[in-house]
C-alpha cells in the first residue's frame, strides 16, 4: 500500500512541477536570417560609376541587429562570399565594413539563377525569419548564347521560386537601372512575400537599402516631426539616421538641455559615423526630453530605439490586390510580455495614417484587452506609406510600414471537391485590360521534397483552367502562375497572380450540425451492454496476481491525495498570486519611468 501512495505522491510533485514552470515564448532562441547578393557585373561601371554600392552596404551593415545571422555575397558569372554567414556583432560588423571595400565592377555576366542558387545551399540553416536582398542592374546573362539566358531566367520562374517559398525566404529587389529585368524582380519579390525598389541612380541606393533593412529587420522607432523628437524614460539607446545632401553643413544633435552636439563631442555615450552620404548617431542611455536635429529635414531620416516597451503590429502583407482590404492590428508590449493594465491602456492613443492623410483612430478590440485594429480598404494601384502613431501622454512610439496596390485583371476561382481531394481552378482575366487572344498560362505546382512541375492551362471562351490532386495528409502543396498576355494596344504585359497554398484546411470537412428535438439521437440498445459482462466474466477467471503489501487502504489513501490537492492548489494560487503581483510591479515600474 504504501509504495503506491509514495507513486501517487511522486506523481503530484512533479505535475506541480509542471505547472510552475513556464512556458518559453513562442520563436525565442530563433535568430533571423540575411543574405545579401551584390552585383558586381562590368555593366556597375556604367550605373554606379562612383562604386556607391560600398557606402549602401555599410549602411546596411550597420542597421542589422545583433544576434542576427547575415552573409554578404557579390555574384557576376559566379558567386563568391563577400563575408561568411555569421552571428552580428560589433566585430563582425567592423570585419564587414572593411570587407565591402572589395565590392568592384569587373565581372564579365550577370547569373542570377547561379547566386540565388548558392544562397540557398550554403546560406539559410536556422528557423527564424529569413529574407534575401538581391541588387542587380541586368538582365539574366549566363552566356553569349541567348537561349542559354533565356532557359536560365525560365528555371529561376520554374524551379527556384518554388524552393525560396518551400523555405519561406522573403526575396527583397533592388534594381539598379532601368536596363534591369525588372518583370523577373518584380516575381521574385511578389511571389515570395518580399519587396521590390528601383534605385533611379547610385545616389537613392543608400534609402532604398534602408527600406530593404526596414523590410528585413525592422526596428522600433520614434516620431521625427520638423527635425524633433521626444525621448522618454523607457528608452535604452536611440540611433538618428540622417541623410546628407553634397556639401551640406555638418550635422548637430541637439540635447534637452540645450546643449549642442557634433562629430568632435567627447562624451562617453556618443558615438557617430560620418559618411559622404548620411550620418549615423548613436546616444546610449539618453537623457529624458526633446531632442532635436540641427540639419535638413528629409522624410527619410528617422530615429531607431532600443527599448523595452515596444508597439508591435501583427503582419501586414507587402502586396495585396486592387479590391483587397487589409487590417492593421497593434499592441504594447514590456519586455515581450502583453500589457493589458487598465491605467497604461487609458493613457493610449493609437493612429493609423495612410500617405499623409488625416490620422483615423485604431479602435480598441473588446474581446482581447491591449490591443487596437482598423481596417484599411479602397486604396489605389501604387505603394503607399502606412503609419502607426503612438502617443501615451509621455511617450511615443511610430511604426512604418510601406504596401503596394497591384492590379488584378486575372480573377481566381476555385473548386474543391473534399471526399476525393480534387481541386478546380479557373482563370477569368478582365477582357477590358487584357487580350485573350495568344494569352498563356502556366502554372508551377510544388510540394514539400519533390521537384516543381509546370503545366499549362488549358483556355477556352476566354477561361484557363486546370485540374489537380489535392496534396497528401498533412501535405502542402503551392501553385504559382507565369503569364504570358497582351493589352489591348498589343504591349506585352505579365499581371501577377496571387501564389495558392494548399493544404488541409481546403479540404476541412464542413461542422456537424447537432441533433434538434425533431431528430433524436437513437438510444442504444440494451444489448450492447453485454460485451461489459463478459469481460467481467473473463476478469474473474484471470488468474490473481501476486502482492507484496496488506491490501490498500483506500480511505486512507482518499484523505492523503486530497491533502496533497488542497496544498497543491493552495500552493498554486499562491504562485499565481506572486506571478501576477510581480508583473503588476514591473508594469507599474514602467509607468513611473514613462511619467
């Protein structure tokens, strides 16, 4: 008897166990991942004559995150580390900046299949986030045999899309020239969830890597209104980012005290780096107060924090259709933990702004305290700039986020046919945008560890259409379209289609209605309770099994295990009580730093 309520009682100890321990916070331990593929083709000579790709790396460089995982590569006929995937720090940072002095224009092609193909042997690894920067001012060119570019450019559509998706690596484009395919870019970008830019000159190179920054390690940041900016007690360091325009005065911080600072200011906390093109300001542990800029103001500059209250926002696609809407969902966290404190949430107003429009208040979502929404709908066909604005009385907190509207002159419908896992789809294109005469489909149909396969779709009466096995189990399988079509002037044009992802839940079997009082549910028969007899029957003639105790007290072993339930629920209503109090007195920590 007594060995079994020792194992009743082992067993309640480490249930205990389990309930104290917390759970670890979803991604932690996951380092985001960057790789950089840089032109280094002999056309460079020609669109960034003055090699600016050096100073835009740096930048670059620069704004990454520590802990991150990042590679730099420079590809022309080849592909070639620039630095080797590591961990960011600052001597890995030191180790980049002087490595992109080797940044040149002599290579002889432009083989983009060959770099992205690299990148994705010997660059990813983790789990965390990854995203790929690609900087080009060509065409694919692989060889003096067009055809040979031709097919190269064909297998990037084909065979490597699907892989970056397989690996849920974002693909963000940086066109250098308007020579750059810029069609191909463009997919790249669209389909993998990424961004696309065009840099008009070398000179914009160093914002548009800032937006591909943005874009791949976003970082909190403080309203810039006419060169100020307010820096309140929850802030750990702020960074200033500003661009310079050739011979501009030298850029002065101003502090709340009034006092000026510069390049040359011995103060322990500052460091700043100077380049032909911007400044980068760094002031650990700030005093509280307004700041401001001594310098032209550029919509471009901006101020990253550290800090450990933070305004986060669920995802937001980077593309969405012409008659789509979006929501923009947002919340305050301290140090990753949800604030949802009725006298820090009183103190908030949250704004969205679109494109410099009148601010629209986020409303606050009822059914899950601490967090605010808006939906976003009716924008128009081109990029368009999205703020999220803070204000908490005495703190601000601002969040960038730039989408683009694309057209959608090709319609998808699709049906499913559940039982047998079949799936339609039909392409209906607008015939007032496009030609249907000669126009092509294809699409690309991958699975997780098997080989893309595209297949073209049959059009007929002006509807493409194509049927497929749904994936296995648990499976997913991706569908991807090239277009091929005409507008009615006779311009070739490639209109984007949304890349489907099938799996599961296309298949879900619809909710089972419960019974109502006109069906009763059928009672079962008294027979089926026999089976129970039987096994008792076959119980008793089992033969007893040997014990090496008196038999079991159970009245005793009653009372133990209700004492253990009544300390274990005792004890953790305690814990619960501490937990919850312990996280009250940071919050309110926060609170009295904020005021």
């Amino acid at each position: 008897m007594y060995k079994s309520i020792i194992f009743l009682l082992f067993y309640a100890l480490v249930f205990a166990g389990e309930f104290v321990c917390a759970e670890p916070a979803p991604g932690a331990g996951k380092a985001d991942e960057l790789q950089v593929l840089i032109d280094v083709s002999g056309s460079m000579k020609q669109n960034d004559p003055h090699n600016l790709r050096i100073e835009a790396s740096r930048l670059l460089i620069n704004l990454l995150p520590d802990a991150s995982k990042v590679a730099l590569w420079l590809f022309a006929e080849k592909t070639a580390p620039l630095i080797a995937t590591d961990t960011v720090n600052a001597a890995w940072k030191q180790q980049a900046i002087k490595a992109s002095s080797s940044i040149h224009s002599r290579g002889l092609r432009t083989n983009i299949e060959d770099a992205i193909q690299t990148v994705l042997a010997k660059g990813f690894s983790g789990s965390g986030s990854k995203h790929l920067i690609l900087l080009t001012d060509g065409f694919v060119d692989t060889s003096k045999d067009i055809m040979q570019s031709a097919d190269s450019r064909e297998r990037i559509l084909s065979e490597l899309i699907p892989k970056l998706q397989q690996q849920n690596i974002q693909v963000q484009t940086v066109a250098l020239s308007d020579e750059a395919d810029k069609e191909l870019l463009e997919k790249l970008a669209f389909d993998t969830g990424g961004w696309a830019e065009t840099a008009q000159t070398a000179e914009r190179l160093q914002k548009v890597f800032l937006k591909m920054a943005q874009k791949a390690a976003p970082k909190d940041t403080l309203p810039l209104t006419d060169n100020k900016f307010g820096v309140d007690g929850g802030i750990q360091e702020f960074s200033v980012l500003v661009f310079k325009k050739p011979h501009a005065a030298a850029t002065q911080l101003v502090a709340p005290d009034g006092k000026k600072l510069s390049k040359q200011s011995m103060t322990a906390n500052l460091s700043w780096l100077e380049s032909p093109g911007y400044d980068l300001i760094t002031v650990k542990q700030p005093a509280t107060g307004n700041w401001g800029l001594l310098a032209e103001v550029d919509p471009d500059n901006q101020v990253m924090i550290v800090t450990d209250l933070k305004l986060q926002l669920e995802q937001i696609p980077n593309f969405i259709g012409e008659h789509d809407s979006f929501s923009v969902k947002a919340h305050f966290t301290d140090k990753d933990n949800l604030i949802t404190r009725a006298d820090f949430l009183g103190m908030l107003s949250l704004d969205v702004v679109v494109d410099q429009q009148a601010p629209v208040k986020m409303a606050a979502v009822n059914v899950q305290p601490g967090f605010y929404e808006h939906g976003v709908s009716e924008l128009s066909l081109g990029k368009h700039v999205l703020k999220v604005l803070a204000d908490g009385k005495t703190f601000k907190r601002e969040i960038v986020h730039e989408i683009e509207v694309v057209a959608t002159p090709i319609s998808v419908e699709k049906q499913v046919n559940a039982e047998q896992r079949q799936v339609s789809l039909k392409l209906v294109p607008d015939l007032k945008a496009l030609n249907p005469t000669g126009m092509l489909i294809d699409a690309v149909i991958s699975q997780d560890g098997q080989a893309p396969q595209t297949l073209p779709m049959n059009g007929k009466d002006g509807v493409w259409t194509l049927d497929l096995p749904g994936p296995p189990p648990a499976g997913v399988t991706r569908v991807n379209f090239n277009v091929m079509a005409k507008d009615h002037d006779g311009k070739p044009v490639s209109p984007p289609i949304k890349p489907l992802t099938i799996d599961d839940s296309w298949f879900a079997a619809p909710a089972v209605v419960a019974p109502t009082e006109a069906e009763p549910v059928a009672k079962p028969e008294e027979h089926e309770a026999e089976p129970h007899a039987d096994e008792h029957t076959e119980a008793a003639h089992e033969p007893s099994q040997p014990t090496d105790d008196a038999p079991i007290n159970w009245l005793l072993v009653g009372g133990i295990l209700f004492a253990v339930n009544l300390l274990l629920a005792g004890g953790g209503f305690f814990i619960y009580r501490y937990l919850k109090k312990s996280q009250a007195d940071k919050h309110q920590q926060l609170l009295e730093r904020l005021s």
